[in-house]
C-alpha cells in the first residue's frame, strides 16, 4: 500500500523556485536556472516553499523512510541555508499562519507513530498540536498520513489525511481507510469533518490532497482516485467542502480529461486551476501524460493542455504569477526525461522555461513567487551530491529567472 501511496503521492507535491545571481553580482540570468543549494542525507524536498515575514524562505524535507529523518529548513533568497529542526517526514510545505508562526504536518512520528500536526516558531522552536493514532480497535477513525494545511478566516487549521476514517476503499483498500477531511484549532482540538468512500463505490473519491482556501471561504481539494469515472478504482474527483463539513463533488475525471489530479490554486478572475498527473490525450505515456484544466466555480472542467512527454509529463500544481500566467513543473518528460518548468496562459499555450537534466535536479515540485518577484522551487532528487540513503541523490533548491 505504501508503494501505491507515494505514487499517487506524487501528483499531490507542491513545485517551488528560487533567485539566480550571478558571481554575488545581483546580475539575473535571464531563464537561466542556477542550483543554490544540494541536498545530503535527509534531504529529498517534496512540499512547496514558503516566504516568512523577513523575506527567507522555509521549506521540509521527506528524508528517507525509516532510515533518516527529515527536516525543516530556512534558507535565504541568496542560498545561506539553515536546518531548524529534523525528526518527522515531512511530505508537504509550510503555511505561515495569521500569529507569525509556521504550521505543518508531519508523515511520521508523533505517540502513535503515524504523523503530527505542529507548530514551529521562525527560530525553529516547534510544539506539536495533535498526533494521529488508532483507536481501542486498530481503527485510525480520525486519519493516517496528514497531508498540509490551509487556515481559514475563523482561525482554524484544515486539512486532509491520505488514509484513516472508518470506510473501505474501492481501490487498494487497507484498514487504513480511504482519507478524511479535518479541522484542528491552534489549541489541538481535532474534529474529523469528512470521511471518503463514504458514498457507493466510492463516487465521493478516496485518498484525498491538499485543500485550497476559496475566495468564497469554503475549501477545495482533489482526490487522485475514486469518482464515477471508468479508471479501475476511479480517475479522481475535485470536491468542495465547508469548513462545517458539507461535502460536494464538483467533477469525476473519466480519462479523457485526465486522471490522478493534483493540487488546485484559484485564479483572480475566480475560477479553478489544475493538473493531473496522468491521462487526457497526449501520446507517448499510458494512459495519457497528464493535463492541465481549467475549472468554472460550478464545476464545468475544460483541458487546456494535453502533455505529450516532449513537453513534459506527470505536472503537479501550478501558481498564478503577478503576469497573470500560470507556473508549474512536471515530474518526468522533456528533452532529458527528468522534468520541466513551464509557462501557461488562461487559454492554454503553454512554453517550456526549463528541461532538468538530473546534474541540476530531476522530478521538480511545486513553484512560489516570491514578493521579489522572482521564483524559488525544489527536486525530489537529482544534484551532484551523492549520499548512499538517497534514491539517484537527494535533491537541490534551485532558482530561476524569467523574463
């Protein structure tokens, strides 16, 4: 199951970028991409960065599984890199709440051993607020696996688990259940408002994502299978829910339009954009290399770009930049395989900024923008820096300029 969870995991990484100076000169490089910093044991960053209020931006690392923990970082817009705290797996980013502090989850550790919610100062002072466990009979009923946070305008934190709730899945079920949605106030108090696969055949969709924060306040979120779509075990759903738990699906993926969606951003004008790590009509991959869509607040869901893997394959999400377009990444394609960093306008023309070629990174993750103006981003692996943990080296923080 653990091997089925990364995977689809996967479609659920944040992307992130950084400055690119050249010789200290504060000269950019034009669409040049320049790695600040390579990742050694504990490394592997897989959530996306986040700016603080000084302007440094903080980040987490995975690690690797059962053997060396994670971490979460600090590192300047200049590369002067800082480890504040390890022990955990930290497989999405930070948000920096409303008190100045930053808030996160943890995979692992915690008293029962499966993930944590925290609280962690920007000296790197950190104080769990809930542990995930199982009850009296085995059964996580209130979530396995946390999976990020949004704070909504009540104060409150929400997030998801990727397993746990008391509902089989339609696909690779465990006894680990199929995914909740969750509420924890800055005290610890954790409510589980939804539950997935609680709906026939699992048409509500199981092992959610990160959620967003709506302008209309309600949250929104992907779940990579389960749905009404042909896929064995589902082709993935959007859903909406309230931060009082009522749950709607938005859309079903059947394929056509992808399969295996990953996070969403809300764009200004207030529709929903997207990707999904697999389908639509690309060739070149099986079943498809992934779409980028675009979503009414109603839920009718438009392609705009079929990857084809010359151009990239397997996106995670995107932002909205100050331009107005739309930056992400994709996990594999492109000239050398190893992943791109690309530009796409609201009507779908997408550019490619930058193929990895694995010496400076392989498999990027989720993009910021930074109040700068300039990207900041991560690899899961790749970089020059071999570490015998680490699956083909542990990753880099790299930045990138564009015009």
């Amino acid at each position: 199951m653990y091997s089925e969870i990364m995977h689809r995991f996967a479609a659920v990484r944040l992307l992130v970028l950084s400055v690119i100076l050249l010789g200290g000169s504060g000269l950019l490089l034009a669409q040049t991409l320049t790695t600040l910093y390579l990742f050694g044991g504990g490394g592997n960053p897989e959530g996306a960065l986040v700016e603080g209020p000084n302007g440094n931006l903080y980040g987490t690392t995975y690690g690797y599984l059962g053997i060396e923990n994670g971490m979460i970082f600090e590192i300047t817009p200049t590369g002067s890199f800082t480890k504040l705290h390890g022990g955990g797996a930290y497989a999405a980013g930070l948000i920096l709440g409303t008190d100045g502090n930053f808030y996160g989850t943890s995979w692992s550790g915690g008293t029962g051993g499966n993930g944590f919610v925290f609280k962690i100062t920007p000296s790197g002072t950190l104080t769990t607020l809930y542990t995930f466990h199982p009850n009296s009979s085995g059964i996580w009923a209130n979530g396995n696996l946390p999976l990020g946070l949004v704070q909504a305008s009540d104060g409150n934190f929400y997030g998801t688990t990727r397993e746990g709730g008391a509902n089989t899945c339609l696909y690779g079920g465990t006894n680990y259940g199929c995914g909740t949605v969750f509420r924890v106030t800055l005290r610890g108090t954790l409510t589980t408002l939804y539950t997935f696969c609680s709906q026939s055949g699992c048409v509500d969709g199981q092992e959610p994502g990160a959620l967003i924060r709506g302008t209309d306040g309600d949250l929104y979120g992907t779940t990579p299978g389960g749905g009404s779509g042909p896929c064995s075990g589902g082709c993935g759903t959007i859903f909406r829910i309230t931060t009082t738990g009522t749950f709607t699906t938005l859309h079903s993926f059947d394929s056509t339009d992808g399969v295996d969606p990953a996070a969403l951003v809300q764009a200004a004008n207030g529709d929903i954009y997207g990707t999904t790590y697999s389908g639509g009509s690309g060739n070149n991959c099986s079943p498809g290399c992934g779409t980028v869509f675009m979503m009414t607040p109603a839920g009718a869901v438009t392609t705009l770009h079929s990857f084809n893997s010359s151009d990239g394959g397997s996106p995670a999400g995107m932002i909205q930049a100050a331009d107005g377009n739309f930056y992400g990444t994709t996990e594999g394609g492109g000239t050398n395989g190893y992943g791109t960093v690309f530009k796409i306008t609201s009507t779908g023309t997408l550019t490619t900024l930058h193929d990895f070629d694995k010496t400076d990174g392989a498999r990027p993750t989720a993009l910021v923008q930074h109040t700068n103006g300039l990207f900041y981003g991560t690899t899961i692996s790749g970089g020059k820096t071999s570490y015998h943990f680490c699956q083909a080296y542990c990753g880099t923080l790299f930045g990138l300029s564009v015009p």
